[in-house]
C-alpha cells in the first residue's frame, strides 16, 4: 500500500492548522469516483493514511479551508472565497510514500510534494 501524509500550516500566523476538514477521493479511469477516507487534521496540522492504488487510479484530495478560517474569526480587510482547496494527483508507485504539504491562507494556498 502507499501512504499518503499532509501537513497543513496556517499561512497567516505560521501556526500547524489543527482539526481541518479533508477527504481524500479516488478517481478511476472511467471516471468512477469513490470516497477513500474522510477525516480531519491531527492537532499538528497532520494527517497520515495508507492507500490501495489501483493502475491508472487518479486522486483528488478537498481540504477544506473557508470552515478553518472561518472558524479563527480573524479580523479581514476584504472577502474570503476560497472555500476549499482541491488537489488532483496519481500515485504511481502502489509502495511508496507521497507527502503534500499545505500552506493555506483565506485566499490562497501552496502545496508540492516531498517523499
């Protein structure tokens, strides 16, 4: 099995970005979609699982960053609209570890990978 792991930190204050909603969806080659895993973030911003990777399954990752930051009740000069961030990727190797790190911020987020 791969393992997928993420660690979300809070662009705003640097902060590890605790008990944020996620869902992790496998995206089969016909189009078929079929939920994986449906969790929160660890109280350090972290969340690990082992995954079944199929050939030519494609992934889709939804973290969801507009109830975070809503929730923070931080002062804002303008309008949040980023409500989720939504990341699409493969695993193509069914042993080894894919790592996405997240910076999320109101309106804007990073991620690449890291093994």
């Amino acid at each position: 099995m791969a393992t997928l792991s993420s660690h979300l930190l809070n662009g705003v204050d640097g902060t590890h970005a605790a008990q944020v909603g996620m869902t992790l969806t496998r995206i089969a080659a016909d189009g078929g979609r079929e939920l994986v895993i449906s969790a929160k973030s660890d109280d350090g911003g972290r969340l690990t699982v082992n995954v079944d990777t199929p050939a030519n399954a494609r992934y889709e990752m939804a973290i969801a960053s507009g109830a975070y930051f809503q929730a923070l009740k931080l002062p804002r000069t303008g309008m949040q609209i980023v409500e989720e961030i939504v990341i699409r990727f493969s695993m193509p190797d069914p042993e080894a570890r894919y790592h996405i790190p997240v910076i999320m911020s109101p309106n804007s987020y990073s991620c690449w990978w890291s093994e």
